[in-house]
C-alpha cells in the first residue's frame, strides 16, 4: 500500500482537508503531521473532535514567529519525519507556511508533491500568501485547482497541462458534511443574538494587521457597529496586532473569542451578511448561502464574487464604511443572497483519485 503524508497546521487547513482524511485512510498508509502555526494541537483538538478526525501522527510544534523562523523550524522538524516514513507522496493544501514548508521540504527529497487548492492568486506579491502558493504550484507534481479561474492562472504561468486537475473546492464538502450537526450548536442562545440580526466579523490578514492599515479599518468597524450589531471573532494575531498599536477595542463592537467549526458554521449561517478578509470564510458562507463583505482589493476566491454573491469593500475606513453601507441596504443583501453561486461538491474524491492516478503512473 502506498504512503502519503498530509501537513496541516492552520484551522482553515484542517477544515479544508477534513473531507480528504477519511478517504486518504481508507486508500493509502496515511500518516498525518501538525505543525502548530497558529495553535498548538492541543489547542485545536476540539476542531479534530467536532470533524471526526484522527489525532495526528506527529506534531511540529513550531510556535509563532517570524515568517522565515517559523518556516525554517518546520523545515528542519519535518525533514526527519519524512526521511523516516518514506512517504510515496505528501499532501499540502493553500498557502500557508506550512503548506510551503511541507511542500519545499518533500520537493527538496524529490517526493510527489500534491497542492490541494493549486492556482489560486491575487496577482499581489508584497503579500506573503502569494508567494506561498506561487512557489508550491511551481515544486507541485499534481495541481489540484478549485476552478476554471485558477487552472487559466496555472496554464498562464506555463505550468503543463498534464499537471493541472480542476477537483472543485473541499470546503464545500465540508460545509455539506457538518452542516446537519452545526443545527446542535448553542451558539446563538449563549451570544444572544436573533437569526439575521447581526453581522459576523473576522479579520486576521498579515495585509490587514498592520500599523497603517488597522488602526482604520477597527475605526470604520466602531463607526459600523454602532449602526448593526457585529459579533467579532477576534483572532490572536489581530489581538496581539492591537496591543502593538495601541488600538482599543470600539465599545459598540461585541467581542468573541474564536469558535469551534460547528459552532462558526452555525453563527454564519444564521448571520445578516460576513464581514471577512478570511479565504475559507468566504467559500463556507457562499456555501451557506449568507452575503460577505469581503475586506480587502482582492480575492484569490473570486468566483464568487463573479456570481454576485460576495462583494469586495476593501480595506479602509471610508471604503468599509462606503461598503457596508451601499450593501447592507435591504435590497441590496437581498440581491447577494439571490445570485446564483456556482456550488460544486465532491471534489474531495475527485482530488483523491487524482493522487491515486498519479501514483500509479509514477509506480
């Protein structure tokens, strides 16, 4: 049986990759690794709980740091690991650091590389994201895009055809796969909020964190929430990002630590419209079918936006505010919600049996 080794060490991945792992199980020797970049597994063992998965085979346990401390500690803890296992092909999904360290570390022992959400792009390359994914698309040997969007990008940067299979996007199967279970989530009742009442905000970009750029956009969200109710879930990057810059917390905005899968999926589900700057978010509440604000000039997600149902309000105070404000009008949410969105499922198993296909072409 062949051995394919899956990275993963951010919610989002976990959450995009939990519709794979149980197929990954039932075909290969799988053998799975934490890395630890935003949280430890410990940390995240409620996610791991709430999407049935399996506790990790082995965890990195990198911590926070810098962009190339945290990346280089992945290298060198991942490498051993890989030595050791043999593994016939390793899994990475995005454009995180660990996606790249996982991917550049199995590229550099001349192991398959699989890019689960390969093509996506922003055409911004000052954010740290782009480069990622850049660099993993290039090392990758099977390309697995979400949508004609990002296979037109991988053909434009010359990447072979042969490489390049359009699966879909796995958020959608795991929205499908535990919407039915959010229903038991308490969420509402202990926030006290009513269904299409309130706004869901969460805002974490490294873009969107910085002394020139937060201070406005925390503003602008004050000045909104004042007018709707906005429940925010604070991740720690941006709460770490405020301390640094001196940023109080707006009194009208009511504050959330980070949920749980179920419980996040519940929330938007029941919101009035997303106000994020987070990719899987967007793909989650497109899939729920609630309107997102997306705060920031571009998306690497932009077929949604294509369709009418999400719309870009960038990043500052008087665009969030000009925004929210046009979008948030009765009829203009109504509207978003009524665009048809190109939800696709299943492209959990197509992206398995591509790594199938291609492992039997290298054996």
């Amino acid at each position: 049986m062949k051995t394919v080794v899956t990275v993963l060490g951010t919610r989002p991945e976990i959450i995009k990759l939990s519709p794979l792992i149980p197929l990954l199980r039932e075909r290969f020797r799988h053998i799975l690794v934490h890395s630890g970049q935003h949280y430890s597994f410990e940390m995240d063992a409620v996610f791991f709980e709430e999407l049935g998965l399996p506790a990790p085979d082995y965890t990195l346990a990198v911590g926070s740091a810098s962009h190339g401390e945290q990346t280089a500690r992945m290298l060198s803890r991942l490498e051993p690991i890989l030595l050791a296992t043999r593994p016939d092909m390793v899994l990475v999904q995005g454009d995180t650091n660990t996606a790249m360290a996982g991917g550049l570390c199995a590229a550099k022992l001349n192991i398959p590389v699989t890019h689960l959400e390969s093509g996506g792009r922003s055409f911004n390359r000052q954010m740290p994201e782009e480069l990622n994914r850049i660099i993993l698309d290039h090392i990758s040997t099977l390309l697995l895009a979400a949508d004609e969007t990002a296979e037109r990008n991988l053909l434009a940067e010359g990447l072979p055809p042969e490489r390049i299979r359009m699966v879909g996007s796995s958020v959608i199967d795991a929205v499908e796969r535990n919407r039915q279970h959010a229903l038991r989530s308490t969420i509402l009742q202990r926030l006290e909020v009513t269904p299409g009442d309130y706004l869901v905000l969460t805002l974490h970009r490294s873009e969107n964190t910085t002394p020139d750029v937060l201070p406005g956009m925390i503003r602008a969200l004050g000045e909104l929430a004042e007018e709707h109710t906005i429940i925010f879930l604070l991740h720690p990057r941006t709460a770490a990002a405020m301390r640094t810059c001196g940023i109080e917390m707006p009194r009208s905005i009511r504050v959330s630590e980070p949920l749980g899968y179920l419980d996040t999926l519940r929330l938007v589900e029941q919101a009035r419209a997303l106000l994020t700057d987070s990719g899987g978010l967007q793909e989650e509440a497109g899939a729920l079918g609630t309107p997102a604000l997306i705060l920031r000039n571009e998306t690497e997600w932009r077929y949604l936006v294509d369709a009418g149902r999400h719309v870009l309000i960038g990043n500052t105070h008087e665009s969030i505010l000009a925004g929210a404000r046009r979008w948030l009008q009765p009829e203009a949410l109504a509207r978003l919600r009524a665009a048809p969105a190109p939800i696709r499922s299943g492209a959990s198993e197509r992206a398995v049996a591509a790594m199938i296909d291609v492992l039997e072409s290298i054996a």
